[in-house]
C-alpha cells in the first residue's frame, strides 16, 4: 500500500518531467520523477533494468545525464551541466554528488555578483570550469562521495565512502580519502580480462 502511494505522489509531482519528452527510461527501470530538476531542453536516458532515486538537476539547457542499464543510484545528487554518463551495472550509495562544473568562476571579479543574478534568475556560465564525468560500467561507490567534473572512474573501480574523487581512477581498483587516492588494484572478473 505504501508502495503505491508513493508511486501516486511521484507521478503527480513529477508530471512535468513525465510531460517534457526530454526523459527515456528503459524497460523494467524505475526513476523518482519527483526528483528531476528542470530537464526542459535537455536529455536524461535511463537504460534498462535499473533503479534511480537520485535528485538529478539539469543547470542550463543543452546537458545530457546518460544512465545505463542495471544501475542502482541511491538518495544522491546528479548535477549537470553538460554531460554525465553512468555506465551499466553500477552501484551508488546514497549521499553521493556528482558534478560536472565548478558552480562559480575561481575569479572573486568573475563571481561578485553571482547573487545578486541568481535572484534575477540569471547565471553566467562563460568563465565557469566544465567538464563531463564518466562513471564507467560495474563501478561501485560508497555513501556520501563526492566526484568532480572531469574525471573518469574506471571500470569495476571501487570509491571508499566519504572520498572526494578530484581526478580518474583506473578500472579495477580500490580508491579512498580526500582528495582520493588509489588503495589498492583489484581482480577484474574473467569476462573482464583481455584475450590471450
């Protein structure tokens, strides 16, 4: 019964995001639509078989958040700017941000008057860092990480809980801490392995 009120209610607050036509979702997956912030005149694919509690905000028009199939993303936060992607079988935990810009210039005269538009409903994004994440297949990240634009992390690779990923992480290992640091290098499964 829960479930179904809940189903209820997401489909009624997120009858926009329903609406847009910006939203494809695969077969068999599930998405809070409740959860999508401002998805008019972008793209958000959702492959199949997967699970998606994310919030995911879109910043401008023109931002692309690609999620693959047999994906799992707890309660997190997907912020785009301009592209995200999410490889198949991965698992976020829940507390995760994910961001692919770095919101203000590091310039104070490029950023003193980010408020004052912001309350106008206005943001410049000309002298504002960007660039895409990339979180590839059969990764796995733990409760409360942060990543940063621009980076990579690899197939298979594993993200400790609490890490702060500020640059890629190669397929297969074991990264931790602040900023995050390679731990250890784990066995990639037999399908995984090149021929020869």
């Amino acid at each position: 019964m829960r479930r179904l009120i809940l189903t209820g209610v997401d489909a009624i607050l997120g009858w926009k995001s329903r609406l847009s036509g910006a939203v494809n979702i695969g077969r068999g997956s599930t998405i809070a639509w409740r959860r999508i912030r401002q998805v008019a005149g972008n793209t958000l694919s959702v492959g199949e078989d997967s699970i998606v509690h994310a919030e995911i905000s879109f910043e401008e028009t023109g931002g692309k958040v690609q999620i693959g199939d047999r994906t799992f993303i707890g309660r997190s936060h997907l912020i785009c700017y301009r592209s995200l992607v999410i490889g198949d079988d991965v698992i976020m935990s829940w507390g995760i941000t994910i961001v692919d810009h770095d919101s203000h210039s590091i310039d104070w005269m490029d950023r003193r008057n980010d408020v004052r538009e912001w309350g106008a409903g206005r943001k410049n994004w000309e002298r504002i860092a960007h660039a895409p994440v990339v979180v590839s297949d059969r990764a796995w990240i733990g409760f409360n990480v942060s990543v940063l634009k621009g980076v990579t992390i690899g197939e298979g690779a594993v993200i400790g809980a609490c890490s702060v990923v500020t640059r890629d992480i190669p397929p297969y290992t074991l990264a931790a801490g602040n900023p995050a640091r390679i731990i250890r290098a784990l066995s990639p499964p037999s399908d995984a392995r090149p021929a020869g």
